[in-house]
C-alpha cells in the first residue's frame, strides 16, 4: 500500500480493555469486520498491550499516536461501560472523532446500544448510517493564592471537589461569576454536566438534567449547613470553589474520575462551559425518558398515555433532538 492509499483509508479506533474475556472476544470481532470493509481499525498502545498479553492475535493492529494521529480517526467504536466510553473521549479529545458506546458493562448510561447489536453498529459505522450529537463539556482550572493557572483540564461527567482525608473535613466557599453565594464544610462538591447529571450528580441527590437542556449543576456532599441544595445555573455561568486556608487538610481534583489535581488550602477550581463539546455517535435517536426507564429499571405499570393504548410510542422534534444520555 503506498502513502496515498493509506492517507485515504478508513481509520477507525475500538476501544476495549482485556479484563473480560467477553470483551476480548468482542474486540476480534470487531477488528475482523472493520478489516473485512476496508477500514483499519486503531488501538490505544496500552489496549493494544492488555489484549496481546491474554493471548489475543491482535499485535499487528496499528497504534494511536504511533502509526495513526488522532486527526485522522473518524469514528471510536467503545466496547465497556461508561468508564471505558469516558477514557475513549480522552483518547479523542485532541481530534473530532465522535464516540460510540456499545454497553459491556452493567448500567452503560453513555452507551449507544447493548452488546448483542454490535454486529449491526459496525455496519452502520461502515455505512455512515448514525448521528453526531454534541454534548457540552466543562473546562476545569486550578488556581493558586496568587490567582495563576496552575492546572487545566476537563471534563464531560462532573469536576469534583473531595477531601482527600477520610478524617478530615473540607472548608469552602461557593462563588459564582465571581460573586460569594455559601461556605460550609463538607466532603466535598461536585459540578456536573447534563450528561454527567446521571452518574455522581445523580448518587449524590442532585437533579437529572434532560441532555437538550444547556445547565451546570453544583451539589454539595454532606454539608455541614442550612443552605448546601444542589443548584443548577446555566451554561454561560462560571463556577468556583475554593478550598479556604482554614481547612486542616487537603483536597483533591477529580474529573471524570480519571484525572486528578491536589489542592492545597486556598487553591481554587473555577468552572465553565468549554468551548470544545465531546462528540457522540447516535444509530437510534431515542427519547431520554425511555432510558432513564430501561436504565434505571423504573416502575411505570398503570401507565395509561398514548402509547399504553396505541402501543406507538410519540416522537417530537425535541424528544428526538435529545437522544439518550
């Protein structure tokens, strides 16, 4: 294959960890069939590795980064749960590619579609046949005493805020666009994107933001105060919390659970809407309430709406637009 044959072939990045063997299984498959199109499939090096050490016979496919840079991939087919959806966005972050979910795990929020439809997702990836939906991600900086940026990152679930004792307690203040709103000592808070609403945001009492609506979240945990609700501001709002100099410990970073940052007492992490959305893959456009039922397994027995009697679900412009989380 000479340099312009492969400059125009398909570059498509499957994502899968070797921690299951079903998932090993699902990654040959999915290897073989993006091969059998035409199309050559990526790895992250570290997947790669995992999935070559427990004896799979896929060493030769090409490396992101190495044979392969980001720009070029068009599309990450993601074989896990949610954490493994969120680890592909980081790999794809510098790039444009959208991800797509199919579910390996248990609860799969993030994912597209459950395992037994793979087959079918790979064709119509192939195809071209799904949807790019936008959803808006955070942008996460820390700031020391001085006011100078000394971590950046992002996020697309949530930016949390935690002690980073167990014995201890942390002292903070709640800004927002730059005025005080609140200080109490808590566990720790967290800011939450509508995607990121169903996942901490969620375990924590915070509300369940539909996808379509544009907000940030901000939920306290264990707050040690009269007015510590959850609060949800838009997305045009920036969003700070400080840890205060008072507090007799340490905090700590976390975004989406991978990426962390230590905060020293009077460290300050701001946040705001980030200019640059993650981008997901979507083959079936689907109402949001219908995943919250099937996700959360919810009770709607004695239903008796248009569809309880038609047996045809309504679609709106809206509820389509929105898709699942």
């Amino acid at each position: 294959m000479n340099n312009a044959d492969a400059r125009a072939e398909r570059s498509i990045l499957v994502v899968a960890h070797a921690h299951r063997a079903e998932t090993v299984a699902a990654a040959e498959r999915v290897v073989a069939a993006l091969r059998g199109a035409g199309a050559r499939p990526v790895f992250a090096a570290d997947d790669r590795e995992e999935l070559v050490e427990v004896g799979s016979s896929l060493g030769d496919v090409a490396i992101l980064g190495d044979d392969v840079p980001v720009a070029e991939i068009e599309l990450a087919i993601v074989l896990g749960g949610d954490g493994t959806i969120l680890r592909a966005a980081e790999l794809v972050r510098d790039g444009s590619a959208p991800v797509l979910g199919i579910n390996m795990g248990h609860v799969g929020f993030l994912a597209e579609i459950e395992r037994d439809d793979m087959d079918e997702a790979v064709r119509r990836v192939i195809a071209r046949e799904y949807e790019v939906e936008d959803r808006m991600a955070l942008q996460v900086r820390v700031k020391d005493t001085g006011d100078s940026v000394i971590y950046e990152t992002w996020a697309l679930n949530e930016a949390t805020v935690e002690k980073a004792s167990r014995e201890r307690m942390l002292e903070v203040v709640i800004e927002i666009d730059g005025r005080p709103l609140s200080s109490f000592g808590c566990d720790g808070m967290v800011v939450s994107t509508p995607t990121g609403s169903t996942a901490y945001n969620f375990s924590a009492g915070g509300p369940v933001i539909w996808p379509t609506v544009e907000a940030i979240a901000v939920v306290p945990l264990s707050a040690h105060a009269l007015f510590a609700k959850p609060l949800v501001v838009g997305p045009e709002h920036s969003v700070a919390i400080e840890v205060l100099e008072r507090t007799n410990g340490t905090g700590i970073l976390w975004c989406d659970g991978r990426r962390s940052h230590d905060l020293p007492p009077g460290a300050r992490v701001v946040v705001r809407r980030s200019d640059r959305p993650v981008r997901l893959a979507r083959l079936h456009p689907a109402q949001f309430t219908d995943r919250l039922v099937r996700k959360f397994r919810l009770p709607v027995e004695g239903w008796r709406g248009p569809a309880a009697i038609t047996g045809v679900l309504p679609t709106t412009a809206a509820g389509g637009a929105g898709g699942a989380l």
